[in-house]
C-alpha cells in the first residue's frame, strides 16, 4: 500500500526534476553572463527572483506567509531558516524579493554539473573538511556583508537524515559571522516543505503540489545581536524557528 501511495510522489519528483534542470539551462546563459563580472553579480538577483517565482508556478506551490514584519530593513543581516527540504532553497528568492541575498552552502553542491559554475560565482561554498577553506568562506562572507549583501544560512548543516521537520542542533559559525558583522538576524520557519518534496533519495517519500507555509519572524536586532553571547544567540534563534514546529505537533520540545 505504501508502494502503491509512494507512486504520485515518484512522478511528481521526477515532474520536479525535469522543471528544474528545465529552467536551469534556458536561465543558464543570463547567468553565465551576469556573473562573468563581479560588478554585475547584483544584477543576478532580480533574476533569481524570476526563476523562483517561475519554479513555484510550474511545480504548482503556492507561499502563504503567516506572519510577516510588517517592514523588514534594509540590509544586510543574517537569514537564519530551517531546512527540511530543497524547496526551501527555491522558495527563498521569491520569499525576501525586494533583499538580496548570497548563499552559505555546503560544498558538496559543487558537485553538480550546471549548479557546479552558478552557485560557485554567486553564492559562497563553505569547506567544512578543510579549515584553510572554511577560513576563505568565512572571510568572503565578511566581504559580501560589506558589498551590500544579506546572507541566507541553514545552521543545521544540511537537511536531517530522519525525523524531518523536527530540527536538529544548529552549528555556531552563522552566530559568529552574526556577531563579528553587528549585523541582525531574520529568522524564518518553513512548516509543510518537509512533505511537498522529501529528500529525492527517498523515492517513495511524499511530494506534491500545495501550500507552503511560512513564518517569518520578528527580527533579531543589532543591538541584541552584540549583547548576547555566541551561545545565546544561537539557542534564542533555534527556539524562535522551532517554536511553530512543536506548537503543530511536528517536533517534540527539547
């Protein structure tokens, strides 16, 4: 019976599999160009911007914020969110529109082919195998901060093995980049990403169309940022995204 329900899934993930690398090479050569000059690589944005809302529309996703600050600052500030699914990814750009903002992404996603050049260009790769490499990611972090640009962080390192969405222990490197910044934190809760579209190694796992909820929470100022410690700050964060998640019964508190 299980078989049997896992089969739209399979088709809906494939369905999702071919969007994406659909888009990806009709986008690529704009990208290509775009990000052949440091210069230009602001003006990726507003295409990002365009494939995310492109994405949702063909993978028949509909983004329903449940809370929103009714004025999000100009940044640059620190997007800390939970990840419990690759939509969480697509979804960001058309999320936060009018805020651009750079990746923090492990280095494994350098091994694909088309996202290989893309990511590399535009977002930040981080090492966490090599220290000298991971000092780099650090560094350019620090100087895409002062370029102008926020930066998008998954603290838990990758997606859970198991359990999803109950989150796992967030890493501290986002709460020392937050901090040696002095720049705020805008925490995000996806809620129904986990079923949309589960890890693509789970081949009967769910995925379809709907509605993804999400809370976006009220910001982390400056100021608070710089008086709490490295450890507060990442427990504060972790409880502020959890708290929705175990109000729904999806997590259990801990």
């Amino acid at each position: 019976m299980k078989a049997l329900l896992g089969i739209p899934s399979l088709f809906y993930k494939l369905y999702v599999g071919v969007v994406f690398v659909a888009t990806l090479i009709v986008l690529y050569p704009f990208f290509l160009i775009i990000l052949s000059r440091k210069s230009w690589r602001k003006y990726s944005f507003p295409l990002n911007v365009f494939w995310s809302y492109l994405v949702r529309i063909l993978m028949l996703v509909h983004v329903r914020k449940l809370a929103c600050p009714k004025k999000i600052p100009d940044g640059p500030y620190l997007i800390i969110a939970n990840h419990a699914s690759y939509f969480d990814i697509f979804l960001m750009y058309s999320l936060l529109p009018h805020h651009r903002f750079l990746f923090l992404g492990k280095s494994e996603i350098l091994s694909y082919p088309l996202v290989k050049t893309y990511f590399k260009r535009l977002n930040i790769p981080v090492h966490r195998s090599d220290r000298r490499k991971a000092a780099q990611s650090f560094m350019q972090a620090r100087q895409a901060i002062q370029e102008g640009w926020s930066l998008v962080v998954f603290p838990e390192g990758g997606i859970p093995d198991e359990d999803t969405p109950s989150m796992i222990p967030f890493k501290e490197g986002a709460f020392k980049l937050a901090k040696g910044a002095g720049i705020p934190i805008i925490p995000i809760t996806f809620i129904d990403n986990y079923h949309l579209f589960s890890d693509p190694g789970n081949i009967l796992g769910p995925a379809h169309p709907g509605i993804s909820r999400v809370i976006i929470h009220p910001i982390i100022d400056a100021e608070e940022v710089k008086h709490l410690s490295e450890a507060e700050l990442l427990e504060k964060t972790y409880h502020i995204i959890a708290a929705p998640l175990i109000e729904r019964g999806l997590m259990c508190k801990k």
